[in-house]
C-alpha cells in the first residue's frame, strides 16, 4: 500500500473560509493565511484550497491572493475554483500552486483535462467531483457547487476523467458533507475500484476512525477533511498517529513554518 495522504480543505468565500452542512457553507471559521500557518506545523501532506463561489458568480481564480497564500504555504498546494481555461491553469501555477482541481468545466469542457494534463501533467490536474445520492440508491454528479445536477454517474464520469489523463480524483459526498458522520464508504469505494489513479475521499470526516475505514474498507489514497480540524481537537498528526497504529502507511513530514 502506498502512503496514505491527510490533506486538510480549505472552502474560501469572500475573502474567508466557511464551512457548514451539504454545501450549505454558511459558518464563518477565519481567515486563510493563519490556517495555512497552522497547517505548515502540523504534519499536514497537503492542503486544497476551493474558492467555493468562483464558478457560481462566474468568476475567475484570485490570482493574487493565491499567490499570498502560496507564499506562506511549505506543502504541496491544490487550489480549484473559477477555472475555466488553460490560461487560468497557467496564471495558477506562476502564482504558486502545485495542482489544480477542476470540477464545473470539467463537464461543459472535458478537452480541458486532457490539454492541461498533457501540458503540465496528470500529478498537476485533479478532477474534483461531488456527488449526491438518490433515493433509489444511485449517484449522480453535481456542478456549480452542487447546485446543479449534470445527470452523471460518478463511476463513469471518473473514469472519462482518468481516460483523458486526470492524475486524481477529489470525490466528496455532497450527503456527508460537514455532518461528520463519516465518508459515503460505498461511493469512495465504486469510484476508488473504477479507476488507476489515486482518490482523494471528501465529505462526513469527524474521527480518525472514519478516516481508517475508508482507506481500509473502501480502497482511498488520501483523506481530505475540513469540519473534524475547524471543530474539534483532532489533528492531521493524531490523524496519522491513528492510522500509522492501525496498520495504514503514512507520511512523516513535520515542515517548519518556512514558505516553500
């Protein structure tokens, strides 16, 4: 097994980050740059950072203000929202970011994925994909920050993705969203099986255990988790303590706080 990843999320609107339930991200939890200082001390693999309201108000990537974040940022750096061009891709990554995640283009422009990739990469284009589930038992993948249903299945549209040279796939559970009830095991695990490349579990993290049972039971390369680390006095470093005793390979990274 490779070593398994713990990358914290960061939602970003209006200048600061929020968090709530099922995309409802209403809760105010602070500014950007003191979490990712935080972060650089606490033996995080990498951090994602989502402009949650870039693609429904139809703007594009704050170029300057990743550039601020990436300065104070000593771990590899994912930043997605708002992008809709290879131009963007390339403004993002003079501005500091090691990777992009791409999830409403990705639909209306699926030739993005393959262009970026070739241009940059796969390690560099991560397809974020939120899905939701139906009553009936199925899935279905939303754009627009879950707000519209593009009648997709997540399996399928994974493994389009991965076909037109995605490096990973960033699946959050629209459902588990915030609740901290736990991963949707039954998505991660259809998706993780469908494709070759690394999926990155997202949505209902609120124990270490959950964080276990999904890469043991459901087949994930990394956790990402936001709500568990914003409310209560679990770390990435207990969160890899955990995993390390339960038999799960992880990274030892403890970074200073230097900017990369």
């Amino acid at each position: 097994m490779l070593k398994i990843r713990v990358i914290p999320t960061l939602l970003w609107k209006d200048f600061g980050l929020v968090k709530g339930v099922s995309f409802d991200s209403w809760r105010r939890v602070g500014p950007v740059l003191p979490a990712i200082r935080v972060y650089n001390s606490r033996d995080v693999d990498e951090l994602i950072l989502a402009d949650i309201a870039a693609s429904l108000e139809g703007n594009p990537p704050d170029h300057d203000s990743v550039s601020d974040f990436s300065e104070e940022c000593a771990v590899p750096f994912t930043v997605g929202g708002g992008i809709t061009n290879l131009e963007q891709i390339v403004a993002l990554l003079h501005a500091g970011a090691d990777k992009v995640a791409i999830n409403t283009t990705a639909y209306s422009n699926p030739n993005l994925i393959e262009t970026a990739a070739n241009r940059f990469g796969a390690q560099c284009v991560v397809v974020s994909i939120d899905a939701k589930r139906y009553a009936d038992g199925r899935y279905s993948c939303y754009s627009h920050a879950a707000t519209i249903d593009t009648a997709k299945m997540p399996v399928e549209w994974a493994k389009e993705m991965a076909a037109r040279g995605a490096g990973e796939i960033l699946l959050t559970s629209i459902d588990r969203d915030g609740t901290m009830l736990g991963y949707d095991l039954e998505l991660v695990e259809q998706v993780a099986n469908a494709v070759d490349i690394p999926v990155i579990a997202s949505g209902g993290a609120g124990s270490y255990d959950h964080m276990i049972e999904v890469v043991k039971n459901a087949g994930a390369s990394a956790v990402a988790a936001a709500s568990i680390f914003h409310f209560t006095e679990q770390t990435p470093t207990g969160a890899k303590n955990a995993m390390q005793a339960a038999g799960i390979p992880v990274r030892r990274n403890f970074v200073s706080s230097a900017a990369k």
